[in-house]
C-alpha cells in the first residue's frame, strides 16, 4: 500500500473523510497526539486499526464526536450532572468520558466491555474529518503497539508507512499528551488516564475526583483495562528506561552512578534546568521550559529521539506528579514497565 501524506487543506480532509466512510484508515492530527481512525460504528473497519498497529483486543478505544448532537445515540441513559458540568468546562478539549454505551457501537470499539470512551476534539483539522466523515471516528494513537506515541505526521509514517493509505499532517501536537479518561459511570468521577485535564481542574468543575490506583501502577492479575493505556507497557523507547525519584541533586548523583558503569551508548533526561548536574554526559532535556506542560509536549518526541539515536540505556528524572505532572509520570512509567528507583 503506498501511505500519501497531505497537508491539511479542504481537499485533503474530503479524501480523508471519503476514506473513513469507506471503511479504511487514516492517522490525523489532534490537540493530544495523532490518531488512527476509522468509522466507530463499523466493526470491520475498527478491526483493521488493531491490525495496522499490532494492538491487542481487549484495549478499548476512543470515539471522537464534533458536536454533543451525536452523543446520545452512542451512549446508555442520560448524561450524568458531572458529564455535562465536564462538558461544559473543557470540550472541546483533550479529555474523554466514559458513558454506558449503546448498542451502535460494535464491540470492537469497547473491547467487550459496556462503555465506550467519547471525547470531542478541538483540533480544527479533527473536528473537520469528523464532520467530512459523517460519522464518530473510533481512534488510538496513531502508532505502533507499544511505540511512543505520535507528535508529528513524520512519526505516524515512521510507523504506518505502508499500513493506511492516507495521512493528513497537521503540524505538532500542542498538548502531547493522549487525553485524560474520566469514568463518569459512578457517582464520582474517576480519572483512569491523566491528561491535560488534570484532576484538580475535574475537583474544580465537579467538586469532587478520584484518581484510579492504576494510573501509577501495573493492573493487578485478573482486572481488566476499562481505558487505553491501562493494561500493557505503552509509549516505550527501544532502550531500557529507568526513573529516578527524589531530591534533585541525590537524583542526579544516583543517575551519574547508573550512567558510568552502563555502556557508551547511555543517555540521561533531564528536566530543563538540570543539565548542569551531570557534567559532560550525554543529556536530552525534557521540555524547553521548567514546567509540566513543557515535559508533555516534548516527551513522546523526545523518547523517539533516542530510538533514532539507538540509545540502550535511558535514566529519567523524575517529575512532580502534580497536575499535567501526574500525565507524564503516567507515560514515562509505564513506558519503563513502572521501573522506578526512589532515591
């Protein structure tokens, strides 16, 4: 299959749209990270993005909707007071819900299980496919299981070149983060995936959250992923990753330790401002700018650097796990298989 890659334009998004009612694929970019979609309410289409991307059957995926018109008829009962206060708040945005689904949607959107994840975009590039497509576009991100995930069109061809026939290149991702997942199935919201809508804006919409033990830890035998991102190691560099946790300076003699006795082919990141700390060793910096939001936009590029570099051996620092902080110690642990050294 030869993979086209257009820039966004009206041409390009009709294509795409034309594709996606068609029943075929097509990796598009989003405020979080690019996507890989299909028609949500075909279930042969939605099996072809587990095929292009080597992604197991039992992790659900997300349903992308331009407007609350198409919402009720993909879900179960009427929307929650804490759904709508979070609708109100922060759609579009990067942040999906999690409703008892209905029956339009196939069972290869949910995994099996009896919800589906709904999020609006406001990407202008997404919401338009959705639009062009006349129908919810079902969408992970747009890369290989496993891989970390897509930030810009030239990652989603690193890794789909000859998978889908078509890619629309939006420029990069703003938030670089995948959305935050709230199950608001219960009488509390739960957060089972942080994101930019981070817990303390959901407390600030809802007056109350609760954050899923999960979320920085392995599922436990037997439980199953009830959002993306739960089950399996995700977002992972080829190099072996490992986090250290504690006071900025213990933090960075224990790494300097950890980088001398590894191979030559080794490599440290660092929060902005902390370069300094190791001397003449080989440091990528997370982020342009000390702050969470800098470290999310430039974490999934900055981990697909070091592939491209051949890195082996990566020591992480930590980061605060306090608002979009907690989103990025969310990915860097379980792109580390939760390999955490607390200094």
């Amino acid at each position: 299959m030869n993979t086209k890659l257009l820039p966004v334009t009206p041409e390009s998004i009709a294509e795409a749209g034309e594709i996606i009612r068609a029943g075929g694929l097509v990796g598009f970019p989003t405020e979080t990270v690019y996507g890989l979609g299909a028609n949500a309410l075909n279930g042969d289409a939605v099996r072809m993005i587990f095929e292009a991307k080597g992604r197991p059957g039992d992790n659900p995926l997300i349903t992308h909707v331009a407007t609350e018109a198409e919402i009720p008829p993909l879900i179960r009962g009427h929307i929650p007071a804490a759904a709508r206060a979070l609708m109100d708040a922060y759609w579009p945005g990067p942040m999906t819900l999690i409703f008892p689904k209905s029956d339009l949607i196939p069972p290869e959107v949910s995994a099996g299980l009896d919800t589906v994840g709904i999020r609006m975009p406001s990407h202008p590039a997404a919401r338009a496919l959705i639009q062009a497509a006349g129908v919810p576009i079902a969408a992970p991100s747009a890369n290989r299981s496993g891989r970390p995930s897509p930030t810009t069109a030239k990652h989603v061809m690193d890794d789909m070149d000859g998978r889908i026939p078509l890619i629309l290149d939006g420029g990069p991702c703003d938030v670089g983060v995948e959305s935050t997942v709230i199950d608001v199935t219960g009488d509390v919201p739960r957060v089972l995936r942080p994101g930019g809508v981070t817990p303390e804006m959901i407390a600030k919409a809802c007056g109350a959250v609760e954050v899923d033990g999960a979320v920085m830890r392995p599922l436990r035998e037997g439980e199953k992923p009830r959002s993306p991102g739960m089950k399996y190691r995700h977002y992972a560099p080829t190099g072996d990753l490992t986090i250290f946790e504690g006071e900025a300076e213990a933090v960075a003699r224990a790494i300097c330790a950890r980088y001398d006795e590894a191979p030559d082919n080794a490599a440290i990141l660092a929060l902005p401002g902390h370069e300094a700390l190791y001397g003449a060793r080989r440091v990528i910096p997370l982020g342009q700018a000390d702050s969470a939001s800098s470290v999310a936009a430039a974490l999934f590029a900055v981990l697909r650097q070091l592939d491209d570099e051949g890195a082996e051996h990566i020591f992480s620092e930590a980061v605060d796990a306090e608002g979009v902080g907690l989103a990025v110690m969310n990915r860097l642990g379980r792109a580390a298989a939760f390999h955490i050294v607390k200094v």
